[in-house]
C-alpha cells in the first residue's frame, strides 16, 4: 500500500529519503487516477525494500501540488535525493512507472 504523504510529513518521507521516492498525485474525482491508483499499490509492495512509494491527494495538499506545478492529474514524479528527476503525466501502463524507477535505482 502506498504512504499517504501530506503537508506535515513531505520534507521528512520524500525530500530526506535515502531511498528514490515516487509520488502520485491524484484526486477521488480523478478518472484516470483510479486506473493508476492499483499500479501504484502494486509497486509499493514490490519495491518497498528500494524505493519510496506514496501518494498526495491534491485536494487535501494544495502546496504540495503547487509547489511542483501540478496542472494534470494524475502526475507521478520521481525524486532521487530530494529532486526531482522524472515524470509522467497521464494514465499509462505499469511497465512506464517501473521503466522511470528502475532508472534511478
């Protein structure tokens, strides 16, 4: 299952992970962000021993979103050492998010 990261726990989970972080931004009207939504719990179970999986509901964290200019959701980005490194906007299939992860790994 993927972490639920929100304003109170961003900095700590994603921007000081040692770990690379991806992050799905979505929301509970999102068509498309409940066709990634299972992807992502997927990958959160496969990759919890290398990588951060969570998800930021941009209704709820608004700065979050605004901070990484989120226009289109669903977004996934990934972060390596607290920056961002990759993106992907839309829904697409499993194997373009663990293509962008296994990269910087």
């Amino acid at each position: 299952m993927a972490l639920a990261i929100n304003d109170s726990n961003f900095e700590e989970v994603v921007l000081k992970s040692d770990k690379p972080v991806v992050l799905d931004f979505w929301a509970e009207w999102c068509g498309p962000c409940r066709m990634v939504a299972p992807i992502i719990d997927q990958m959160a179970d496969e990759y919890k021993d290398k990588a951060v999986i969570g998800k930021v509901d941009v209704d709820s964290n608004p700065s979050i979103s605004a901070r990484f200019g989120i226009r289109n959701i669903p977004t996934v980005l990934f972060f390596k050492n607290g920056e961002v490194v990759d993106k992907q906007v839309g829904a697409v299939p499993k194997s373009n998010f663990v293509a962008k992860l296994e990269a910087i790994l």
